[in-house]
C-alpha cells in the first residue's frame, strides 16, 4: 500500500510582468522533473481563469514530513539543473516578481488524509 503524504505546501507564484509564459514554460519543460528528482511530489498546477490574478501560478507539492520537505528543498536549490535552468530563465530579469507558501496538513476527513 502506497503511503500518503503527510503535509502538502500550497505556494503561489506571481510572474513579473509580462513574464506569465516564461514562468510557466519553466515549469513545464525544466522543474517538474527536477522537482520529482528530489522527491517533491506535485498534485496539481494552475492558473486563475476567472476570478484572482492573471499573473499567478498556484500549485501544490506535498511531502511525507517537515524534514524530507526540508531536505528535499535543499537539495533542489543546489542542483546545478535547476540553477542552470533558472539562471537561464532569469537572463533578461527575474521571472518570479515573489511567492508565498503556506503548510498544510489533512484534516481527519479530508480525501487526502
């Protein structure tokens, strides 16, 4: 039986302007599969469709506890992909105009729990 995650971080990135595509192009072609690498497992992607900010992407990761989410960032902000990768995406200005996160953790009669 596969074991769940225990706690999920919800983190919403707002894009620089006009940056939105270069944002999610990175996301697309680059840090998903470094994220799987370093045991970071995504749950969902999205932008607002209606309603909120056209200038976000809202997504949520979730790991088995607040050390392997811990060791799991570490290691993924020294990967040398991703500083590659988001130093190249970074070239002509950040892309990433800043970010918030919040831990969260199931409720008893949550699906996820």
């Amino acid at each position: 039986m596969e074991r769940r995650p225990v706690i999920y971080e919800l983190r919403t990135y707002t894009a620089t302007p006009d940056k939105m595509p270069d944002l999610l192009a990175r996301f697309r072609d680059h840090t998903l599969k470094i994220f799987e690498r370093h045991g970071i497992k995504s749950i969902g992607y999205w932008t607002n469709s209606i309603g909120g900010r056209n200038d976000e992407l809202v997504y949520i990761v979730a790991f088995d506890d607040i050390a392997q989410r811990d060791a799991a960032w570490a290691a993924m902000g020294a990967d040398e992909e991703w500083l590659k990768v988001r130093g190249e995406s970074n070239k002509d200005g950040n892309i990433v105009h800043h970010l918030t996160n919040q831990i969260m953790v199931p409720t008893d009669f949550s699906p996820l729990s």
